[in-house]
C-alpha cells in the first residue's frame, strides 16, 4: 500500500495545509466530516473553514509554522451543513 492510499483511507480526518494557511491535501474522512467536496477545500485557506475565535487559532498555526516540523493539532470545524 503506498502512502497516499493509507492517507486517504485512515479513519482520522487529515489535512496538509502549506506553511501559508492553503489546504493542499485532505483525506476521504475530512471531507466526510466537513460536508464538502474535495474541489471545495483543496486550495483555499483552512481558516475559512474554522469555528470560533480565528485570531487565535492563526496566531497558534504560525508559531507552529516556525517550529518547521509537523505537528498534531485539534480544532474545531465549521462543516458545510453548520
């Protein structure tokens, strides 16, 4: 199995967002979980899809963003059906 097929069938809901906010990839349960099509998500800033305070979680994603390695963050999304 290669890493795509494992990434796009893992129970968990994963998101690559680039180091600029813009979802660049998202697996088959995200995209169950949010509500949206693949085409709807797929480059566009992820924290249009955030509930709550967005300030916060943008200041979070850049003091991850400086760290320079992956990280596991939760958070809550807004899905297409609210």
């Amino acid at each position: 199995m290669d890493q795509e097929t494992i990434f796009d069938n893992s129970p968990s809901a994963l998101l690559i967002i680039s180091k600029d906010g813009i979802i660049k990839q998202l697996n088959l349960a995200a995209l169950e979980f949010l509500g949206f099509e693949r085409r709807e998500c797929l480059d566009k800033k992820f924290i249009d899809f955030i509930e709550g305070n967005q300030d916060q979680v943008l200041k979070m994603f850049e003091a991850i963003t400086e760290i320079n390695f992956p990280q596991s963050v939760e958070l809550k999304f807004k899905t297409k059906n609210n």
